[in-house]
C-alpha cells in the first residue's frame, strides 16, 4: 500500500452491530486520514466501545465493510491475527498482565508475534517507556503503578508493535483529573509524531485541542461530524446540543 | 465465488442485509458445514484404523471370548444392577457428609486470633493427614482396624465403615478447595462487608462463602466424579456393590464380562454429572464476562 499523505488509514461503510435483537451500531460511516486524530463522542451505550472493537475485530460486524488502509477487514476469509498485529488497542481499565512486569509486558507480543529478538525488543521497548518518563519502572509489575502509569504503559504496549492505526477506548475514564493530563499529554505527542488515532473519550477539552476531527455518536448512527470548532461550538443536530449541554451541566466541558 | 461489489451507506434499518453481507453469511455457513463434516471424516478413519488394528492383533479372539462374552454380559447384569444401587445410595450419603465437613473444616481454618490456633492446627493436620493417605490403605485400616477394636456400639458393617473412609479423606480434599475458593474472594469484599457493621460470622456467611462456593462449583463437581467411582472401592471391605458383584460372577465363569459391564456402568452413571459440571461453567463464564468474537 502506498502511504501518501492524506491516505485513508481506515474507512467503515455502513457498519452494523446487533447485540441479540438490540442493534448497537445501525449504520456507522467513517473515514480516518493517515496522521488524523479522530475522537468519538456520545452517551454511554452510543456504540463508541461497539464500533472500536468491530475495527479490532474482536466483534464480528453484522453488515458493513471496514477497510484499513483499502484492504476489507470484515472479509470472513481474512486472517483476523495479522490484521490486529497492524492495530493497537488501549483499553479503558489498562489491561496489563498483572503476571509479568512492565518491560515483559511491553514486550511480549513483539517477541511472539513479530519475532523480535529478546534483547532489541528490551531496547526498543525501554526507549518508549523512556519517552513516556517510566524507565526506571520497566522491572516493576502492573499492580505497583498508579492509574496514570499504567494507561502510560499500556499505550507503549500497544505502540511496541508499530501499529498503523492507534485505538483509545475512553482511556482517561478510570483516572482522577490529574492523572488524566499525563495519559492526554501523551496521546497528543503521539499525535504530534504523526500516529493515526481514532479515540473514544468523555474529555471534550482535549477532543477541542487535539482531535482533528470530532464525530457525534448517537444511538448506533453518526449524527454529526466535522471540525472541533464546529461540532463542539457550534452543532447543527439538537441531539448534538443537548448531549453537550448535559456535558457542560457536569462541568466537564 | 465472486464476492457481491456493494456501495454503502445503504439502507434503512428494516431493509434485509445487504448482498454483501448475505455472501459473508453464506461463507461462514459453507465453511461451518466443511469443518463439520471434515470431523466426521477424519472421526470415522480414526475409528476404523484402531477397530482394525484392536480386532486384527493376534489375540483378539481369546480377548473378545473372555471380555465381550454377551451371555455372561446378561447373567451378570442384574446383580451388578443391584450392587450398583448399593453404590449409588453411599454416594449420596457420603457427598452430602463431605460437603458438610469440608466447608466445616474449610471455614475453621479460616478463623483468626491466638485463641483458634489448636483448631486451625488440628484442622490443618486433618486435611494433611487424610489427603496423603491412600484411599485403599485407608479403607482397610478404618474397615478392619475400627471393628477390631471391639467396642461397643461401633458399627462393624462394611458400608458404613468404607463410607467413612470415604468421607475422610474426601473431605479433606473438599476442605482445600474451599479454602482456596474463600481465599480468592478479594480482601476489599470483606472490608465492604465489615465497614457496613457486618460482624465477622456474617461477612463470611453473607458474603464471603456465596462468592467462593459459586467460584469452586466447577471443581467441586469434578471432585464428584471422581468420587463416584472411588465408591466401588468398598467393595475391598467385601461390600456387595457393583464391583463385588462382577468379581463374584467373573470368579464363577471364569470370564472377565461382569467386569467390563459394571465399568461401564460406572461410566454411564458419570456422563450426567460431567455434562452438568460443564454446562455450569460454561453458563458462569457466560455470566459473568462480556460477550466477544475470541
């Protein structure tokens, strides 16, 4: 695939997601850029989660097609393995191993997976966790950290790989605030380094500064997308003004 | 196989599933069906080549003659039935008093402050002692030894006594499971229940032991089939139960039949047991985790 910029990394047409007879995703349009940084809004029970993990195929879609990088993920004759390999996944409640300190963590799938050398797979990984200020934790085990620290080297985890594309499933949710600048600050370096990222999150402040694109989510259907100056300041859809004034009301905007 | 070109966004919501999603459907169930009947296949040439190679070894006849002897099969097979019965009822009694002194034992153990130390210490010794114990030797000290004592009251009858071994030793290993079960429960569950005034006693029984009972059904069920077919070892002790019966027919016609027949007896006795012990478990995880594809 040629990586022009401007490429589209991921596209979804028309997704749809049925939990039983609930239908969580009716038709979700989405388009990502190559260097974009995409955050997904809306309600509890929207379908951000949803549509996060039918990218990650960890659910299977009911209709629809996802591509990444023009390729259909949601062929059933795909092997799902490599194309998670080229998508990381940060979780809301970190996910770490609790078993294996920061560093096997870290590097676990690259070992596995890409095949890498123990010994450059330590290097890489202690030079991530050096650029995110934890290097001195890499033989500390997951429980010992705090919140922050462990959303910190979750992303590492995720970015050990070298993934394509970046997911973030509203990975500041289970922080207190000032832990929630570390992890942010960080998202925005990834940013900054060119990382494609498509992220769903409560944080509208950060989603103002950083994202460059905001996409409203409401009841399984993208009701509103666009600038953050726009869908933030100054939204078409009621549901959209409604939803952000609730979010003001509680004093996170 | 063409794979339908779609364009999306498509349809409203009551509206079928697209063509292409009707070709991913199709797919899948092509693909369910060649596996299942790739098992069938490959189930069937296993079962063949190891038929053949069984039926074809040198002495298959004089094995098939004193093994599958179907005559004897049918003689055996109502006193085998009968000791079955017998089998099934010391299970029953011997599950119950298992359960009751495991989780006794279990919830002793778990008692804190110096005051508990020689009943946590005897407790410990129990579960120590009666796990090591193989089960046989057990039998016969306790089916042997204890009449032999020739005190009164004592019951000398080879059932009750092979019941207790049973229930010796297999509460002991009942206790640790348990144990392991109120262990697991995390600290923060008692500190939730304790600072909502709940006393010690009430905590465990309220909240610790559902918890850890519901967490240890799995193995306690496999603990269950393993004791369902330890209860034909008090037939050592000379208990007419099934094993004893097939022995006393095997020793009248020289044909090894009865025993094949109260084996699988045993078998088919287990294969509920196992069932249920699956679908609880199955139905937990279900319970308790978010669905997903992997």
């Amino acid at each position: 695939m040629p990586e022009r910029p401007g490429d589209i990394v991921l596209s979804c047409e028309g997704v749809v997601k049925r939990f039983g007879d609930q239908t969580v995703l009716r038709s979700v349009d989405l388009q990502v850029a190559e260097h974009q940084v995409v955050t997904l809004i809306g309600a509890s029970g929207s379908g951000k989660s949803s549509l996060l993990r039918c990218i990650n195929l960890l659910e299977t879609v009911d209709d629809g097609v996802i591509r990444l990088d023009g390729e259909d993920i949601t062929d059933p004759r795909i092997d799902a393995d490599t194309v998670r390999r080229r998508i990381g996944v940060v979780f809301q409640a970190y996910n770490l191993f609790p078993h294996m300190s920061v560093l096997d963590n870290v590097t676990l799938a690259p070992r596995l997976v890409g095949k890498v050398a123990r010994e450059q797979a330590e290097d890489r990984a202690r030079t991530l966790l050096e650029r995110v200020g934890l290097a001195d934790k890499a033989q500390e085990y997951p429980d010992r950290l705090s919140g922050g620290q462990q959303q910190r080297v979750a992303i590492v985890r995720a970015l050990a790989n070298e993934p394509r594309l970046l997911l973030l499933d509203e990975v500041t949710s289970a922080l207190d605030p000032e832990l929630v600048g570390e992890v942010l600050s960080l998202v925005r370096e990834l940013k900054e380094q060119g990382m494609t990222i498509v992220m769903a999150t409560h944080e509208m402040s950060f989603a103002r500064q950083a994202a460059d694109r905001v996409v409203f989510l409401d009841a399984g259907v993208v009701l509103e997308e666009g600038p953050p100056e726009q869908v933030l300041a100054d939204p078409v859809q009621p549901r959209t003004r409604q939803f952000l004034a609730r979010i003001l009301e509680a004093g996170r905007l | 196989m063409t794979v339908p070109a779609e364009t999306f966004p498509v349809l409203p919501d009551d509206a079928g599933p697209s063509d292409l999603q009707r070709w991913r459907d199709d797919y899948r169930r092509r693909r369910t069906r060649r596996s299942t009947s790739l098992a069938g296949v490959s189930t069937a040439v296993f079962l063949v080549v190891f038929g053949v190679a069984i039926v074809r070894s040198p002495g298959w006849p004089r094995v098939r003659e004193s093994f599958l002897d179907l005559e004897v099969a049918q003689d055996s097979l109502p006193a085998i039935l009968d000791g079955l019965w017998l089998n099934l009822r010391v299970l029953m009694v011997s599950a119950v008093l298992i359960v009751i002194v495991g989780l006794g034992i279990a919830a002793l153990r778990t008692l804190r402050g110096p005051l508990w130390f020689p009943v946590r210490a005897l407790c410990a010794a129990y579960t120590d002692f009666f796990r090591g114990m193989p089960l046989i030797i057990l039998l016969y000290l306790v089916g042997f030894g204890v009449p032999g004592l020739r005190l009164q009251g004592v019951p000398t009858s080879p059932v009750v006594l092979g019941t207790l071994a049973l229930v010796l030793t297999y509460s002991a290993y009942v206790a640790e499971v348990f144990r392991a079960g109120i262990e697991s429960v995390h600290p923060s569950q008692r500190a939730a229940a304790r600072s909502l005034g709940l006393s010690y006693g009430q905590t465990m029984r309220r909240v610790v032991l559902p918890q850890a009972v519901r967490r240890v059904t799995p193995p306690l069920l496999n603990d269950f089939v393993a004791l369902q077919k330890d209860v034909g070892l008090i037939s050592v002790l000379g208990a007419y139960d099934a094993v004893r019966q097939a022995q006393i027919h095997a020793d009248d016609t020289f044909n090894y039949t009865p025993y094949l027949v109260a084996g699988l007896l045993f078998v088919l006795l287990a294969i509920p047991t196992i069932r249920v012990a699956d679908w609880y478990s199955l139905r937990a995880v279900r319970r308790q985790q978010a669905a997903g594809a992997l």
